[in-house]
C-alpha cells in the first residue's frame, strides 16, 4: 500500500537460496528468489509438493537461515541474526497462522489470543484486545476455552493471536487445510478484511486456488524458483497455472 507516494515492503528477498543436505546429496530448496511484498498486501504463494513453498515461508518468517542472500522484514535484515534474537523478532514482529490451530487448551480464548504479549513480557493494551477480538467475530466468546468453539472460531483465535502483536507480517501455512469449504471461505474473507480494514502484510502458502484467490497476488514456485505470478487472479486462472507447473 503506498504511503506518502512512497511504496513500502514489508518483506524484501534478494537471491535468496536454501540448500538442505541430505545424506551425501544436496536438496536445491530455494535457488535465488528475489521479490518484494508491499505493505498492506495479501500474496498467496503456490506451487507444485517439493516446489520449496514451506521453506520459502520458513525464511522469510526467521524459522530457518537462507544459504545465501538477504531478507528484510519491515526493513531489517534477518541474516547474521542469532537464534535468540531470531526468537525475539518472531515473537515482536511476525504473526503465524498454521493448519493446526495450535491453542493452548487450557486456556480462554482471551488468554490465548493474548499469549504472545505475556511471552514478550508485554502490557496488554485492552482496548486494541476488544477490537482484534471484535474484529474476528469473537468479542462474545472471549472466556470460553478452545474446546467449547468451532474449528472455524479456533481458527479466528490464531487468526486474532497473529495480530494482537501489530506484527509487520502474518505468515499463514494452508490455513484453511482443516476447515470445509464453507468455514474456509469465512477465514479467508477474515483474512482479507485483515488487509483491507487493518492494513496488514498477509503472506499465506496454500494448495487451494479458491484459497489463492482471495489475494492480492498469487506468486508460484517451482524447483525452488519464482515461477510467474497473477494479480487480482481468479480460481480458474490459478488452477490452469498449477495444472501448467505440473499439478492438477
Ligand atoms: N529439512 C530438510 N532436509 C532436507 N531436505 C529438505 C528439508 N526440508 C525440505 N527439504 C526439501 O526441499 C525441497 C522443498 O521442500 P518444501 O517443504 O519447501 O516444499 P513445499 O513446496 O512446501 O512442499 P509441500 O507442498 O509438499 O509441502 C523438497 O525437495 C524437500 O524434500
């Protein structure tokens, strides 16, 4: 989203390559991708099993160190970073939202929604709180436990978790991998909203192209590489691209 005319990244690659090894050979995971993801943007990232998607992902969200090149996040360098303060910028500066919700269970939705802030030794600003909470729909459910909601709703507290932070970047890892369809749709247009209404950066890997398609951008990968992308893309469009890269 521009600012002042000033078009911000919250994310920055410049050839960024992942090597993993394996045995006496080398897996090429990531073979130097370079790309920028504005501020206020939704990008979906695609590509066919083995493409390098999770790594990617992985990356740029400070849970793995890239062979070679650089990463920035809200303009700071993640490489030369140790894991300790990786630790912390992920804590500070990165929401997640994964398949498995990944609530606490003994928990109340309040309590988890706010857990990141107890683990940065954070005040609670109670009234950013009722607005997250408000703004994933569960303002009404605040004391009850993960066990007493929905598969949708537990995902709307990952969802309002991610964000309690006012992080730089929410990573999403196939989140609607466990919902149906029609949830699934309700988390996506939560997603959306996220962007649209609070401004921020969601980067969200999927198999799905009606998942894709509620982003801004869908970039794919294949064989570790920057494949092409699709603006304002549609279902069809982004299913024809997979079948093309090689998966139907
Ligand atoms: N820890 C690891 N050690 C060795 N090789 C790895 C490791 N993690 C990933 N790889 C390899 O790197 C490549 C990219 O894997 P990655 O998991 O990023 O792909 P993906 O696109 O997310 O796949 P999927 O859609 O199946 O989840 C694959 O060849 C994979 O086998």
């Amino acid at each position: 989203m521009a600012k002042s005319g000033v078009l911000q990244y919250a994310v920055q690659l410049d050839s960024v390559t992942k090597k993993y090894r394996s045995g006496r050979n080398e897996v090429h995971a990531l073979r130097g991708i370079t790309a920028a993801f504005p501020t206020g943007s939704f990008t979906a990232v695609m590509g066919p099993s083995g493409s390098g998607k999770s790594t990617f992902l992985n990356c740029v969200a400070g849970l793995d160190h890239p062979t070679s090149g650089h990463i920035l996040l809200g303009g700071t360098e993640l490489s030369g970073r140790t894991e300790a303060q990786l630790t912390e910028f992920r804590r500070d500066r990165i929401g997640f939202v994964f398949q498995a919700y990944n609530l606490l269970s003994a928990l109340t939705v309040e309590d988890n929604v706010t857990m990141p802030l107890r683990l940065a030794d954070a005040p609670v600003d109670h009234q950013h709180l009722s607005f997250v909470l408000s703004a994933v729909g569960l303002a009404e459910h605040r004391t009850r436990r993960p066990n007493q909601l929905s598969g949708g709703q537990q995902q709307r507290v990952a969802i309002a978790r991610a964000l309690i932070t006012r992080p730089d970047l929410v990573c999403a890892d196939e989140p609607t991998g466990a919902l149906d369809s029609r949830t699934g749709r309700q988390v996506l247009a939560l997603l959306r909203q996220v962007v649209d209404e609070m401004g921020q950066t969601v980067l969200m890997v999927t198999h799905d192209p009606v998942a894709a398609a509620q982003a801004d951008t869908v970039v794919f990968l294949a064989d570790g590489q920057l494949a092409g992308e699709l603006r304002a893309p549609t279902p069809e469009q982004v299913a024809e691209r997979m079948t093309r890269l090689g998966e139907a």
